[in-house]
C-alpha cells in the first residue's frame, strides 16, 4: 500500500494545502460548543453578564461590598475602579450626589482576579438586602471592630468553601444586573445584544469551516484523481511490456479488473483519507482537551464510548476483511466469463449453448453477488450499532450532568458543550472507523496493482543497445535454437538452425502444433529463447532494443486485427507519415484495393472496434497492407493467407513477389499451393526440423513434406506444379 505513495509527489502542494484547511475546519468546529455554553450560561442565565466584575458601580454600593473584603482585596479593587466625573454624560443616571466608579482594565488576569475578590461580599450583601433590616445591619457592620469584623467574614466564607467557583460567580450576577439597572444600563439590551454578538461569532465560524470543507473536497477529490490517472497510465505502460508469458500469467480479464475497479477503490479511499484521516485525530485530541477543560468528572463516559465503538470496529473489521480479497477475484471470474461469452458468442449460437453460457455467468455473478452482500449486510450494521452507542452516551451524559447541576458543580450550558464535544470525540472514531472498513479493500486492490507494477517482465531491453550491421540488411539467422514455455516439461522447439536471405521466400510448414508459428514469433521476441541465439542483420536480437527490432519487421498475426478507426488510420498503424501513395501501392499490393474503393468513404471508411464491419477476408488483407505499408526489411506472415481464397492468395503472392523482393519473406503456411515457389521451405515435425529446401527437393528427400503434399493435392497436380 505504501508503495503507492509516490504516486502522489505531484500533489505535494494540495495536500499540504487540504493539511492546512483541515486544522482551520476542526478548530473552527471545536470552538462552536463554547460558543453555545456561553450563550445558554452567559446570554441566558446570567443576562448577558460574564462575570461578577461590574464595569460601573455606584459608590455607596462599593463601599458595602468593601466591608467584607480584605485589605488587599480594597487596594486592588480601588487601583482597577476610576472615579467619573460626569456619570450622565456617558449615558448612566442622574444619582446626584451618588457618585460611580467604572472599571479601567480588561486584562482577563486581572479581570479573573476581581471575579473572586466581588463574588462572595455580592452573595453577602444580597442576603442582608433581602431581609427587612439588612441596610441597619449592614450600616451597623461598617462601624463595629476590625477585629470583631475580620472574625465575622472569615465564618462567613466558610460557608462558601465547599461552593464552586462558577456557581459562586453565578449568584453574584443577580446583584451585578440589580446594580447595572439601578445605575440606568437597559439589562435586557445587553442581554440580546450578547446572544446577537455571539451567535454572529458562530455564524461565521461555521462559514469557514464551510468553506474549509468544500475546498477540502475539491483538492481531495482532484488529488484522488491524478492518483487514479497515474495508476492508469502506469499499469498500461506496464502491461504494455509485458510478453506473452506475463499476459499468461495475470490474465486479459485481471487485468482490466486491477486497471479499472481496483484504481477506483484506491481512489476511494484516497478521498476518504484526505477529508477524515488528517481531520478526525485533530477533532479526537482537540474534543479531549476541551473536554477536560469544561468537566473533567465525566471523562469516563468518552472512555466508555471509545471503548464500545472499538469493539464494534474490530469485530466488523475480522469479519469483513477476508471477504473483501474474495470479492475481487469473483470480480475478475465474472469480467473473464463476460468476455470469453461475448468474444465467443457466434460459436456460442453456433452450437446451441446459450443455456449453459448462461448457467455459467448466472454462478459467477451469484457468487459475487452473495458476497457482497455478506459484506454490505456487516457494513449495514456499523451505522446502526454506531447511532445506538452514540445515543445511549447522550443519555449518559445528561443523567450524569443532570446530577452536577443539581449539585451546583455544573451549568446548563457547560453540559450542553460537554455533550457536543463528546459527539465531536464519537464521530472521529465513526470517521476512522468508516475509513478502516474501506481500507481491507482498498488494500487488496492496491496489492493486485503493485502486483503487476513490479511484476519482473521476462523480456527486457538490454542495458546498452547495439546497432545493426548495414552489410547484413535482412539477414535472419536461428543458430541451435531452443524454446520452452513457461513451467513446460519438454522443448516445444529443438535445435532449430536455418538461414533467411534477403530477396528469398523462407516458408515453414508442418503438421498442426509443430511449432511453426512459436517459432516466427521469438524473432519479434514475443517470446525469448531458452537456448541458442537470434540474429537479425548480423546482430542478436537480445542485444538491440524491441523498437528498434520491432521497427525492422513487418509482422501479419494468424488472426487479423484492426482497431477502431478508419481504414487509412489502421493502414497507418505501423508508419504514421504514410502518404497516400503509399496506402495506395500497399492495398493494391495486399489485393485491399477493389474492396476499398468501393467504399463511399475509401481510406476514410469507419471501422468498429475489432474490426466487426469488414469480413475475415478483408481484415485480413487490411492487416497485410499494414504490414507493407510499414516497408520492413523482413516480413512475417504467421499462416495470414489462410482466411483468402485461393485466387487472392495467388494474386497476392505474385505481387509481393514483384514489388517487396528485396525484403525477407518469412511465412508459415498450411496449404502447399502457397509455398510451392519459395526458395526456402522449412519442415517442422514436433518442434525439430525435418527438412529443408525447395519444393521439388523436399518432395524426394522429406517424407513429412511428400505426405502434407500428397493430404492436398493429387500426384498429378503435384507433378505438374
């Protein structure tokens, strides 16, 4: 899996980018609970006030909350309080001789400080105005001994040590608003000015984080994409080099599995990695210390649920996984049993076995789908199994906070951002755990595909290429050839030794699985020697680059291919800066010609993919004027004249006969009529050569050829050929 990371080196900068704008979406999401505690705590049960520091008081009311304060308390409250000195001109009251303190600082140390100074005395003074005499009580307190005093507030806050601190600070807000009206400031403007302010600050955190989120799935998106394009091109390009033995070995069908269905997993997860992997750890720790910072007493419920959640994720994970390897191997039976149907569907109609063809793609696809479905009834649960915890947590959370607030030790507000967090801290894990289920997949898939990116390619270029030899233009020598396939027990060519001339028709034939076109098809290097050596101009073939070998033959395959396109495109296949006097020449030549011409369209005629508009015949003539179109030092017809009749094939062979005879001319044939004039017929008879010569010599010293001859044609014509 990780060897696919280097794939992503050109979207470095975006996924840097989409690193950045996930921290700025989780800090944003993290800070909307504080901002809906304060608006429950402060906006709405405090009346907008924050805390027990008013930031005007009246200097009567000062001096009673200073008679239970210490000295050091006095200094301190005194050096942060400024004296008005025209109260109504900045919008309080008109007290007459009352004068008003404002407070000069806003230094949160500071501000937290005085909080603890002013709340208790406001709690005290509160309860002496309550009572019917508390003012004489009060003014009584004023003038008695310090000492005495000093004895009486200490037993007074004793009461207050088991308090906490915010629900003392709570208390003391009732007096800060009383003050605040008896002053002239209009309370309830405050409070919905507050409440306005705050959900404002919360409407713009959450359009960041907005459009955090839609930048993040655009890159991730994108990133996810050129991910999946470089895949692509990169098994393409691999496949592309793949011989014979390769494409064995993984199957046309995996093949188009891993290049299509097992990208788009990766791609998948790749998306899924970029928007929650980086993006839930932060929201995780962030929501913890959040957590800890607002009530460290119910920490054990984000335990607990960390805990549940878990469990459900490795029990789904130990089911699901093996199964996901499954699904994509059935995805490959079926790709393979769909292609081998529709490749073969005439023969299929042909021979009446559409039931059975359908039989075995109704068990393929009914494999898959039961698998499936297994996997997506186990997902199917994760969601369910994931909300029930989640809720049972909530109700956790409100039984328990329930209780603290009873008890003083918790506000309403504090519990609600408890709760959000906790659900913050839940859904990271759904996130990663959403992401682990998808990984087995996107695992397998990235095995399959590192599979055949490292796959060793059995035929190599070598690490410095030589040149041809000029002087030997054509040349095509086998010296002790020997080939076997891959995991083969015998040879299925042996010692095979023969030299082709240019100018000269070198012809191969022999009984069927003799060897024949095995042995045309290791000058190409479709395949490679096991033993002895290949020269062509004079040089090995395993010694040059594939281009450059490749670019020196004209190679016509047993089965004609044509790709879609048109038939000028095709004829062009082999040397793109073809003129037209060239096609021209090379389907005249390859008797295409007629056919062509009595197209609408000619060399512009649309042919489907595979070819399926034109007959065997045609495509057949189209593959060869490919081939001569390319004007290759050596031809190889790989029993290409087979699909033509045998007036074509003559016509054919006297035209190659007279334009390309300063070419090598290499075919394997089945019908003697076809070879009958070649210079040089080779004999094969189980991977060995029989015989060699022409044709009247092999017709009195090879018995193989004498009886392949006389299978087709009577002693008469033999005689007269």
């Amino acid at each position: 899996m990780f060897k696919l990371i280097k794939y992503l080196k050109k979207s470095t900068m975006s996924i840097f980018v989409i690193v950045v704008l996930l921290v700025v979406q989780a800090v944003c999401d993290l800070s909307l609970p504080d901002y809906t505690s304060k608006i429950v705590n402060v906006g709405i049960q405090q009346g907008g006030v924050e805390n027990a520091v008013p930031s005007v008081i009246r200097e009567s009311t000062l001096d009673k909350l200073m008679i239970f304060m210490s000295e050091d308390d006095k200094n301190e409250v005194l050096d942060n309080y400024t004296l008005l000195d025209n109260p109504s001109k900045s919008g309080y009251k008109d007290l007459e001789d009352e004068k008003i303190y404002t407070l000069n600082t806003k230094e949160e140390e500071t501000i937290d400080s005085l909080n603890s100074i002013f709340g208790k005395p406001m709690i005290i003074v509160s309860g002496f105005e309550a009572e019917s005499k508390g003012a004489e009580a009060l003014n009584q307190l004023s003038i008695i001994p310090k000492e005495q005093l000093k004895t009486m507030v200490d037993s007074m806050e004793k009461k207050f040590e088991d308090m906490p601190e915010s629900m003392i600070t709570q208390s003391a807000v009732s007096f800060v608003k009383s003050e605040y009206e008896n002053v002239g400031i209009n309370t309830e403007k405050n409070q919905n000015m507050y409440i306005l302010i705050a959900g404002a600050k919360m409407l713009g955190i959450a359009l960041i984080s907005m459009m955090a989120t839609v930048c993040v799935g655009y890159l991730g998106a994108r990133v996810a994409a050129i991910l999946g394009k470089d895949l692509r091109s990169s098994v393409f390009k691999k496949v592309m080099a793949f011989s014979n033995t390769e494409m064995t070995k993984f199957s046309t069908a995996s093949l188009i599995t891993r290049s299509t269905n097992d990208i788009q997993q990766i791609q998948m997860l790749m998306v899924m990695m970029l928007r929650t992997v980086i993006y839930a750890p932060i929201m995780g720790l962030g929501g913890v210390f959040k957590v800890m910072q607002t009530n460290t007493s119910m920490a054990w419920i984000i335990g607990v649920a960390v805990v549940s959640i878990s469990c459900v994720v490795l029990v789904m994970f130990g089911v699901v996984m093996p199964k996901f390897k499954v699904v994509q191997n059935l995805v490959d039976k079926l790709n393979l049993v769909t292609r081998e149907i529709l490749t073969g569907l005439p023969v299929i109609r042909a021979f009446s076995t559409e039931k059975y063809e359908e039989e075995r793609f109704d068990k393929a696809n009914n494999d898959l789908t039961k698998t499936n479905l297994f996997v997506n009834r186990i997902m199917s649960c994760m969601m369910p199994a994931m909300m029930l915890i989640m809720n049972l947590i909530t109700v956790l959370i409100v039984w328990k906070g329930a209780y603290s607030i009873d008890a003083g030790s918790m506000q309403v507000g504090d519990m609600m951002a408890f709760m959000q967090y906790t659900m913050q801290i839940i859904m990271s894990f759904l996130m990663i755990s959403m992401v682990s289920i998808m990984l087995p997949r996107a695992y397998v898939s990235a095995v399959r595909i590192d599979e055949v990116l490292t796959s060793d390619i059995a035929i190599k270029d070598p690490e410095v290429s030589i040149d041809f030899q000029e002087n030997k233009k054509g040349l095509v020598e086998f010296k002790n050839v020997s080939f076997r396939y891959p995991d083969a027990e015998e040879n299925t060519l042996s010692n095979i030794s023969f030299t082709a001339k240019p100018g000269q028709t070198t012809a191969f034939i022999g009984s069927t699985g003799s060897g024949k076109s095995t042995l045309v098809n290791l000058i190409p290097r479709l395949f490679d020697v096991t033993e002895g050596e290949i020269l062509l101009d004079g040089v090995d073939i395993r010694n040059v680059s594939q281009h450059k070998l490749r670019e020196k033959l004209g190679y016509i395959p047993q089965k004609g291919v044509l790709f879609s396109g048109t038939i000028g495109s095709n004829l062009k296949y082999g040397k793109e800066d073809a003129t037209e006097e060239d096609l021209i020449k090379a389907s005249e030549i390859s008797q295409a010609l007629d056919f062509i011409e009595s197209k609408p369209e000619k060399f512009n005629t649309e042919i489907s993919q595979g070819g399926t508009n034109v007959s065997g015949g045609q495509k057949q003539r189209l593959s060869i004027a490919r081939a001569i179109a390319k004007n290759p030092e050596v031809y190889i017809f790989d029993d290409s004249l087979s699909a033509l009749d045998f007036k074509t094939d003559a016509a054919l062979r006297r035209a190659i006969k007279s334009e390309i005879s300063n070419s090598t001319l290499l075919i394997v044939a089945q019908r003697i009529s076809t070879i009958l004039n070649a210079e040089q017929i080779i004999v094969l008879d189980e991977g060995k050569i029989v015989g060699v010569g022409n044709h009247k010599e092999l017709l009195k010293n090879c018995e193989v050829y004498n009886q392949i001859a006389l299978s087709q044609l009577s002693k008469e014509e033999l005689a007269y050929e």
